[in-house]
C-alpha cells in the first residue's frame, strides 16, 4: 500500500489551493452629534484577482438632524448627498476615479504652502489621487485617469536600472460646469538603480478662468477684479541616496489682470552612516507677492526657512529638535517662529515582567512660537505635553500660555523680548484604559483668561471595538455644566 501511495505522489501534480476569482468588502461609517449633523458614509469594493482590477462605489451624506425642529432634518436643502465611483489596477496602481477627489504631491504643494508643513525632503509624497471620504459644500465632482507603467528593467544596457513613467488628467465634466472645465496635467518619470538610488522628475500644468473677485471696500489690495484667465505651471525633483535626499518644487502662475508670481522650495536630509543613528534635515521656501495657487487662491508672498534633527533609536526611541522661521519677503526681517523639542522615550522591553514598577514616561514635548507681523498685537505662546503610563492608564497633561506684546522697533522674531501682558493659559488631562475590547477615554480643561471669564471644559467617551465594527458615544462639555452634547460614532466593516 505505501507503494502505492509513493507512486501516485510522483504521477499526481501537488494539490495548490486554487486563489478566489473575486473579492470584496463592505464599509459603513458614520456619526452624529446631537442636534447638528449626521454623517454617513457608505464604501463598496469588489476586486478580480486575475487581472488586478478593484472597483469602488463610495455615498456620502451630511444632514442636519435635530429632533426639537419640524422636520427633524430641518431644510433638506442645505444637506449634502453625492456619489462617487472608481476603478482600480492594483499592480500598476492606475486608477480612474469620478467624484468629489482629494489629491496630495506636487499639485497640493503648490495649492497653499502656508498652511502646510515645511516642505521637508522625507515628507515628500508624489502626486496621486483619491475619493474624499467626507461630504464638502466646496469641491464639485470631479473625473481623474492615472495611468502608470510597470516597473521597466532595462536587461541589456543597465541590469540595475527600473523605469517607471506616469501620467494624469483631472477636470470637471463638461456637464457639470461647461463655463470652467479647469483641467490639470500631470506627468512624470522614477527611476530605480540598485534599489540605491531613487530619481523622480514631475511636471504640473493646469489653467482655466476664475471667476470675478468682489470687494465690501473702496480701496483694497487686491482690488476687485473682473473674470480673468488664470495658467499655473510647475516642475518637481526628488533625488534619495542611502545616506542624502534632495527634493525641489517650483512653480510660476500668470493672472490676467492680476500679474505673475513664482513659488520655489527646497529640502535637504542628510543621514551618513558615520553620524547614525542621527540625522540632520533643511527645508526653504519662498513666494511672490502675486503668486496664484492651483486652487486660484492668493497666499499672499513670504519666506521661510525650517531646520530639524532626529536621533532614531531602538523600540521607536526618538529624539527631535526643529525650529521654523517666516519673514515677509526675500531679505526682510523674519517675524514669525516656531521652536520645538520632543523626545519619545523607548518602548517597554518585551521582557520586561509585568510587575515591574507602574509608571512610566511615554513622551515629553515643549514648544514655543511668535507671530510678530502685527507689532502692535505680537501673539506669544508657548506649550509642553507629557505622557505617562500608569499601567494600565495612559495619561496625556498638557499646558499652553500665550501672552500680547508690542514694540516700536524691529521685535525679534523668538519670543523671548519683549515682555508681554499675559492672554490666557489653558491646562488639560486626558486619561485612556483600553480594556480588551473596550477603550474608555475622559478630558478636563481649564482655561484662564485676563480679561473674560475662566472656563471648565470636559469630555467623557466610551468605544467597542469587534470583529467586524467599532462603536463610540461621546459627551462633552464645551461650557461645563453649562452646555453639552453628545456624539454618537460607529464604523462597520465586512
């Protein structure tokens, strides 16, 4: 009989378990807040294994329910209800995509750079795509096609050496707006050599009319202007080695009537093995006075220059030190900063015995910062954090002062001189346990003010989290006791 087996085990194929022709899931979340909003949110997705395809099917709703008013969803007319679509091919990472569609990379950096972080080299995403998965007033639907190529290795020439080039469009359907189709373009080519080092250029263009811009004043900067054809080019380089990074933006963007303005930065990280596990990152940017975003936005014109050190240790062990610095034009005086320390101790050993002493430091932050455009209000400010862990509770103390100064001359741009007349100090404990299944978390603030009355803040949650699912309920305390509300949030997912 084991002969028979034997032979049977050489002439049969060895039996693979055959891969499901499809997959999908099922995605429902939501939330509502006591008589405001309720949000919901449903995601379908329904993938072929063959060829790699996945596609999507997103709705999203925002209304207003409030059961004191008749109706209780109050006027439908002020709600949001949109749908949205996609289809996806995983190996290539292409996609085209309708709906209301958030996008990051070189289109987002040049949209509003002051609002973003410093344009540092290790943050850097390249440009892509996706559906919003909140409901926006704002943002129409919108189409997008990406389309990449395989990763290209180039056998003969240079074994080492991977291709891969890119492209996308995005506009607004024709029937949607016809006045204001606004397409962008993007495009761009990486290169691999030796999994080593890393080579992207990108190229952005976009343009279209934006609409006329009103004024409540007689004499304003800018001052009204008329429906105006509006062009924004730009141009993106990323270089990563194992131990330098160099990445590089630039942008130039033309106004009928308004003028044209350029946009520039720079980031620089620099990692050798000699000085491991420290490193070291530089980050510069810059803008005109007449620069226009892709948004159509002005972000008005600046300078700003950031620093950063890290020292990565063991167990997630990190150490960092940054400061920013904003002034209001190439050789002008800097009148903004930013400073900050952070330090996030070592994770507890794997071996260490679980009755070792309770309490534990997680984290320490301290950061201070003056914005000093206004010199006759210069807003101070400065704050620190601190988490511990009293197994099994987390704990997370917070306090912040900010304080009003004035000055004839020139301040400088730290927040050291001159001394101010204090604003308001605010100081906050958050306690989390995360029992199993459950996580229970509660908040309690107190703000003092110089010249309103001091305030009470709280807030109470409770969450489950299952299999297939997560529920939360939330109380809170914005005036407390005086005013409340509660928050209902769930996720539901298959």
């Amino acid at each position: 009989m084991k002969y028979l087996f034997l032979i049977l085990g050489l002439v049969m194929p060895a039996v693979v378990p055959a891969q499901a022709l499809f997959t999908w899931d099922l995605l429902w979340t939501g939330s509502w807040e006591e008589s405001k909003t309720l949000n919901n949110r449903g995601d379908f997705r329904f993938g072929f294994s063959a060829p790699g395809l996945l596609f999507r099917a997103q709705a999203l709703d925002r209304h207003t329910i409030n059961f004191e008013l008749d109706p209780v969803w109050g006027d439908p007319s002020k709600g949001i209800t949109s749908g949205s679509c996609a289809l996806y091919h995983k190996p290539t990472d292409s996609r085209f995509l309708y709906g209301v569609i958030d996008e990051w990379g070189l289109p987002a950096r040049i949209r509003s750079p002051w609002i973003r972080a410093a344009p540092y080299a290790e943050t850097r995403k390249p440009s892509m795509a996706d559906l919003r998965t909140t409901a926006s007033s704002t943002k129409k639907d919108e189409l997008y096609l990406y389309l990449s190529s395989p990763r290209l290795k180039l056998e003969r020439v240079l074994p080492e050496l991977s291709l891969r080039g890119y492209a996308s469009g995005q506009f607004t359907p024709s029937g949607i707006a016809l006045e204001n189709p606004a397409p962008a373009f993007t495009g761009g080519l990486e290169g691999t050599f030796d999994e080593l080092a890393y080579l992207s250029l990108e190229g952005f263009y976009t343009g279209f009319q934006l609409p006329a811009k009103q004024s409540s004043a007689w004499f304003s900067d800018p001052p009204p202007l008329p429906d105006r054809d509006f062009r924004l080019g730009a141009a993106a380089l990323a270089l990563k080695l194992p131990w330098l990074s160099f990445t590089s933006d630039w942008a130039w963007s033309e106004t009928f009537a308004y003028g044209s303005g350029v946009y520039g930065n720079a980031g620089l990280r620099i990692n050798p093995p000699l000085f491991a596990p420290w490193s070291l990152s530089l980050a510069a940017d810059g803008m005109s006075e007449r620069y226009t975003g892709s948004d159509g936005s002005n972000p008005g014109g600046g300078v700003r220059m950031a620093g950063k050190i890290e020292r990565k240790g063991k167990r997630s062990n990190l150490f960092r030190a940054s400061g920013v610095l904003r002034g209001p034009a190439v050789g002008e005086a800097f009148e903004r900063s930013s400073m900050g320390l952070y330090y996030r101790f070592p994770a507890s050993a794997p071996r260490v015995k679980s009755g070792g002493f309770p309490l534990r430091i997680r984290r320490v932050a301290l950061n201070v910062d003056r914005n000093a455009s206004d010199r006759k209000k210069i807003n101070d400010g400065i704050d620190g954090s601190l988490g511990l862990s009293f197994n099994p509770i987390n704990i997370n103390l917070a306090t912040s002062i900010d304080w009003l100064a004035r000055a004839d001359d020139l301040p400088s741009p730290f927040p050291f001189f001159p001394p101010g007349a204090f604003s308001s100090t605010k100081t906050s404990c958050e306690l989390l346990w995360s029992p199993r299944i459950f996580q229970f978390r509660t908040r309690w603030a107190y703000t003092a003010y110089a010249k309103k009355d001091n305030q009470w803040e709280a807030s109470v949650s409770a969450a489950a989290r299952f299999k297939h699912g997560r529920f939360s309920v939330k109380f809170a305390w914005p005036v407390f006791p005086d005013k409340w509300n509660c928050t209902l949030s769930w996720r539901v997912e298959k």
